[in-house]
C-alpha cells in the first residue's frame, strides 16, 4: 500500500532571492565547474546545503555538514526560506527538448516534450514490503555521505522521482486543479521549464491519496537517497522507542510521482568508454567479440547522427552494441551467449538487456575488465552524449567507445518487479528533477 501524504513545503521566498538564482541539479549531477557556477550565482544557493566545499581546516567541530545545517538554520530564521501555511501536494511539469535534438523546419521552433507529475510525501517501505521496487545497485559511499548531511539538517531538499502506472488518473485530477499559472517557474541549464503549482484542496488530495493507494512504485532516480531514508527512519526509530505506533516526520520523505503510463518519460543510453588497457587493439577486439555477437564492420569516421540511426535500426531486431576506435568501428549484434553460464544466475530477462550483454560479454569477457573495476570506474568511464564519446575516441582518450540505445520503460518495469537490478549507470531519466523547489523539513 503506497501512502501518500501532503505536507507544508519550505521555498525560497521569491521577493528575498530569484529562484533561478538558487535552484540545482541533483547532488550527483552537479560537476565540481557547476558546483562553483552555483556558488557565484548566490549566496544562498542551495549547492550550500546539498553540496559544500570540503575545506582544508574542516574537522569534527566545523565541516561540510555543520556548515550546511547553519545556512539551513540561518535561511529559514531570516526569511529568505518561507513555510506553507497549509498542508499541500505540488503539481510539477518539466517541458524540454530532447537532448541532442535538431529543431525543425521553421526557425526558433523545435519540438518540445512534456513530463507531468506531482511532489508529495511517500511512506518509507522496506523492500520486502512489495511497495517500493529498486532497479538499481547503491554504493556505500554516497550513502554514508547523505545520511550525514541528513542527520545535520533533518530535512530534504531533492524529491526521489517515483513511477507509478496510473493509466492517467491521477494527472486528470490534478490538471484540473493546477488549470492557473504556477506558482513556481524556472529554466535550469539545460533548457528544461519548471513548473510548479501549489494544491491545497482537501478534496483533490484525497482523492489522490485513494487513487495512490494501491499502487506499487519504482524508484527512477534517487537510488541512494531512499536507502539513506530508510536508514536513517530505523536509526530514529531505534533511539525514540516511544512504542505508540504513530508515523513521524522521518517515516516519509519526498518524492515526486510521475505516471509510467503517460507521454513525456524519456530515457537516454549511458555510453561506456574503455580506457588503459594494456594489450588493446581493434582486431584482437574484433577476433574475440565474434565468439559473443555476430558482426558488421562500419565506418570508422562515423558521427554521432548515423551511429545513433545505424543503432535504432538494427535494434528493432534486438540487442544492438556499436563499438567504435580510432581505426575501426563495429555493430554487433544477434547475441550467441544467452542461456549459457557466462551469465551466472541472471534470469534470461535480464540476460537479453543490451547493457548486461556488454558488460558480460564485452567489458569482462572480451576485455578482461573486473567487475570490481567496472564498479570502480578503474577502466571504465561513462557519457551520456554521443558525440562526446566518439570526440574521446578520435582524440585518443580513450581507446574504444560503446554506444547502446537506451533500456526501455518496459524493460526496466519488469526487471524492478521480478526484484532484479541493472548493472549501474543503465538508465539516465532526463530531464532531472531541480532540487530546491520544495523542502521538506522533519522538524
């Protein structure tokens, strides 16, 4: 049973700082170049709160953390953070282009998408609970860091992105009562429009808390952050020990849930790059990959356009791989190892993904890069854009790029529910939701 609770969100006050001043991307999407354009952006950015610089004087007494939770303290005392007056679900839209999308015919026109969800508080649910599903591994580093920052502040400040397959429903309610302007409005870097709209109406979230009710969810992004939630409810849980059975602030957390059923989820491919391999060359490659995949030799001066044409096409027909040098490039495809022990006990569901066929057969297999290296980023680094990675193979940064299409939403709905996980980094939602839109502060 998902439940669904509404909440007095903390914003920045727009007549105290420009909310496009202040927003940011996730944590872990914010570079250490992005990380200082948001210092000099302002004062009161929240790359401050989510993400400070390390100091060389930081110890027990003044770090990161402390930092974070002053500012926190000092915003929300001066005003330049302002609380609801009432109880509240958010209604949020991002309108984007594709990235990497070519406009139209008519100039200063390109065709945009749009992804629509709401911000609510969802119950924290173990696993096992058959609520919340995962499909993706975490990492304990990243999570010991935002359990820290969460301890300091007792809030969040980034909404876990929830899917849901709600045929519509949910969104016909609230797009009635989100029908005038925003009451939130900014574009990020990337171009992305966000909106958002305060609903108040007891009427309309409790239809859409029944609405919630027995649907499962699945975590899109925000992996680490919910696992961090979770363990910080039990730590809570554990030093109150009140035993009245009454949920508390720390048993939610924020999510913004976004129908898997609607028009507007999109889904980019993480490419691979191979780096410092000793022994490479492209016909020993080529040699070894055709124990694993059947194969066509491509052009080697491929650009970003055709790879990205060469591998829509031949993925109608199942696993497409496009593997790119300096001197030579292939497709590969019509895998031949599936079923066999190469896979250990990976389910043939899993198996057929095009990103498992590469890091099985390809990077461990072909390429003898350790898993525990994969995990690393010892030989392998990862890009969402083409082009760039065909610019680091030209250049000689890299010596092999892997391009894939993207796993699809059905793929990762059935992996998530069977209770299975994607190698990481296999799916990249875009556009990201801004952190620091609404907060939800625990006490």
């Amino acid at each position: 049973m998902a439940i669904i609770s509404p909440f007095r969100a903390w914003h920045y006050d727009p007549e105290r700082v420009p909310v496009q001043q202040v927003v940011t991307q996730p944590y872990d999407k914010i570079t250490p170049a992005l990380q200082e354009r948001y210092y000099q952006a302002s004062p009161y950015n929240l790359v401050r709160i989510i993400l400070g610089k390390r100091l060389p004087g930081d110890g027990a007494s003044e770090n990161v953390y402390t930092r974070s939770a002053a500012s926190f303290q000092n915003w929300r005392q001066t005003g330049i953070l302002r609380r609801d007056p009432e109880p509240s679900i958010y209604r949020y839209s991002q309108t984007f282009i594709m990235p990497g999308e070519v406009p139209g015919d008519v100039p200063g026109i390109a065709s945009r998408g749009e992804r629509r969800g709401f911000i609510a508080l969802g119950r924290i649910e173990e696993y096992s609970a058959g609520v919340v599903f995962r499909h993706e591994q975490t990492l304990a580093k990243p999570k010991a860091d935002r359990l820290d920052l969460l301890r300091a502040n007792r809030a969040h400040f980034g909404q876990i992105f929830m899917l849901y397959s709600g045929a519509g429903k949910v969104d016909a309610l609230l797009d009635s009562a989100a029908a005038t302007g925003a009451d939130i409005e900014v574009t990020d870097e990337y171009d992305v429009v966000h909106r958002v709209w305060k609903i108040s109406d007891a009427s309309v979230i409790a239809a859409v808390q029944e609405r919630m009710r027995d649907q499962k969810l699945i975590i899109a992004d925000g992996h680490h952050r919910y696992e961090t939630a979770l363990a910080y409810r039990n730590e809570r849980r554990a030093a109150a020990d009140t035993g009245t059975g009454l949920p508390a602030p720390y048993d939610s957390v924020m999510m913004t849930f976004v129908d898997m059923d609607r028009p507007g989820l999109v889904i980019l491919p993480t490419h691979r790059l191979a780096f410092g391999l000793p022994s490479f060359s492209p016909a020993k490659f080529h040699a070894e990959a055709q124990k694993f995949f059947n194969i066509e030799e491509v052009d080697a001066a491929v650009d970003a356009a055709r790879a990205t044409a060469i591998l829509g096409q031949a993925g109608h027909a199942g696993t497409a791989l496009l593997a790119v040098t300096a001197e030579r490039a292939f497709l590969l495809h019509s895998p031949k190892a599936i079923g066999t022990s190469l896979f250990g006990n990976l389910s043939l569901r899993q198996q057929s993904l095009d990103v498992v066929q590469l890091h099985k057969c390809l990077l461990e297999s072909v390429l003898k890069i350790s898993e525990e290296a994969i995990r690393n980023q010892e030989n392998v680094s990862y890009c969402r854009e083409a082009t760039e990675a065909l610019s680091q193979v030209q250049s000689g940064k890299v010596q092999i790029a892997f391009l894939m299409n993207p796993v699809s939403m059905e793929q990762v709905r059935d992996i998530a529910f069977a209770g299975e996980v994607l190698p990481q980094k296999s799916t990249d939602f875009y556009p990201k939701l801004l952190s620091g839109l609404t907060i939800y502060a625990l006490d």
